[in-house]
C-alpha cells in the first residue's frame, strides 16, 4: 500500500487518464478523491457511476443537450464534464459501458472535443477522466465488449487496489478508524480492541472488502453496550448468521497449542525417537530437543 501511495502522489499532477482496478469494496473512490485533491486542479470532483446507462443517457449525463434535442428538452442542459470544467471526472464500473458510448469517450480522451446532444457546435474539455472497474478490461475486449485503444487511452496510469484479505497488516489500523467513527457517530464510548479479535477477525474473508469491514464494525458498535469488544458482536460470525464467514475462529488451536499436538504425535509415532520425529517435524534434532524442553517448562 506504500508503494500504492507513492505512486498515487506522483501521477496526481499528470493531466493524463488514471485506471483503477479492484474488486467491490477495496477503495477505489477513496483513491480517486486522493489523486483529485493533490492534483491541485481548480475545478471539482464529478463522479458518476456508468453501470447500466444506454447510450442515450449517458452522452446526455456527461455532455449535456440543447433544446430540441428529444422530445421533452426545452432548454439547454450542461452536463457532467462542463461541471467537472478545470477539474476531475471519475466514471466507475467502466466496464460496463457500451460500444456505442466508449466510442464518444474515447474521442473526448483523445481530441478533448464533445457534442451535446442535438448539438452541431463541438465543445472543448480539459477535464481529467479518472476510471474504475472490477472487471478484466482485456478479457472484455477479446469478447468484443471492450475497445482495445479505448483501453490504452485510459490507462495511461493505471494502479491495482488489492482485497483485504491480501493486506491484513491493514485490518488493526483499519478497524480502529471504524470502530472509533461508529462510536463517536452512535454515541458510544470507543471499546478497546484487543489483539484476539484481531486474529479472530483475520479468518475471515471479507469478500466485500474495506465496504464489508465497515459495515460489520458499525452494526457491532451498535451491539456493543460496554465490557469486552469481542467476537459475538459481529453478525457474520454468529451461528444462526446466514452470511458466509468461516467455522468459528474461536474453535482453532493457537500456534502453541498446535505446536505442541504435532510434537507429542511425531513422538508417539516413533516411540519417543527425537531423530525419527525431528525428520517428520522438518526440523534438527536440536531444535526438537529445545521444543521438547520449552513445552515441558510450560506445563509447570
């Protein structure tokens, strides 16, 4: 995520598109608003979501019409890039956009130039296009559902927003920004989170991302009343839940507990042979012996 920030930092004053990849819940608005706020650009953040818009919408939502335009228009309507003038314009789910509307983008990316709709007059853009998608973009394009050159335009830089579950190093730092916003916004004295409900939460797959965490930390702050802030507060985990957590992360052994079953097997299984146990475990003679002594130590 370092490396993620540093880059962030250096193609924020670039004029050039950025393409965000990720899946659902990672972040990626998050980031937009970052490369948007150091980009020191004089206009605004304009965001808009292009999943299931047809042709006609979307060129009247980022272009704009002119009266006449279609039945019903009957004054002039500046669209999202005019707001975004001098700015930036964020289109999430790009995936999902039509042939029909990557064709009109690729020539804003392009020449700078748009029509609004029922319009002959072109008009000029500096707006910066920032995207997003969950999707493989080069997947979609060898389907013939995605432009090949409107791919390139785009991601002149482009940046991957890994899963949570790939940096749970995250998940403390995380975890107690939400727990303390879900606190303060309920009301609520912010519980201590302790280092077991972090293990115990790191079992979890969080298919829905940084979205998911958030979520679930604020339905169990709402649950918290004081005491310990412990798992059972978090509906995923429950046992009537129907959501799609794991078995019980209270039901696993710690590394010591596990430690200590895989020895005494090893030793039952060669009779107390450290040499023949040591080779089971991987590991020397020597450093069995010293594992033999430190568990005993421990049962006293």
């Amino acid at each position: 995520m370092y490396s993620i920030f540093q880059y962030v930092e250096s193609i924020a004053p670039s004029s050039q598109p950025v393409l965000i990849f990720g899946e659902t819940g990672v972040g990626k608005e998050l980031i937009c608003q970052v490369i948007h706020g150091l980009s020191q650009r004089k206009g605004k953040l304009v965001k808009i979501n292009v999943a299931g818009l047809d042709d006609n919408v979307f060129s009247d939502t980022l272009f704009g019409h002119v009266p006449g335009a279609f039945t019903g228009a009957d004054k002039t309507r500046s669209g999202l890039i005019e707001q975004a003038v001098s700015g930036t314009l964020f289109l999430d789910e790009i995936g999902d956009l039509s042939l029909i509307s990557q064709v009109k983008l690729l020539r804003l990316l392009q020449e700078g130039e748009y029509l609004p709709l029922g319009s002959d007059c072109i008009h000029k853009s500096d707006v910066r296009i920032l995207a997003s998608t969950n999707l493989d973009l080069w997947a979609l394009e060898k389907k013939g559902r995605f432009r090949k050159d409107l791919i390139y335009r785009l991601s002149t830089h482009s940046l991957t927003l890994p899963p949570l579950r790939e940096r749970l190093l995250d998940l403390p730092l995380l975890l107690d920004r939400f727990v303390c916003q879900a606190a303060t916004e309920l009301g609520k004295s912010i519980p201590d989170i302790s280092q077991n409900l972090i293990a115990q939460l790191e079992t979890y797959p969080f298919e829905g991302n940084i979205r998911e965490l958030n979520s679930m930390v604020y339905d169990a702050v709402s649950r918290y009343k004081k005491g310990s802030f412990t798992l059972d507060l978090f509906k995923a985990f429950t046992p009537n839940s129907k959501g799609h957590g794991r078995d019980e992360p209270a039901n696993l052994p710690t590394l010591k507990e596990a430690s200590r079953e895989l020895v005494e097997k090893a030793l039952k299984k060669t009779r107390g042979n450290q040499s023949a146990a040591a080779r089971i475990l991987g590991i020397s003679q020597q450093a069995l012996s010293k594992r033999i002594k430190k568990l005993k130590s421990s049962k006293k």
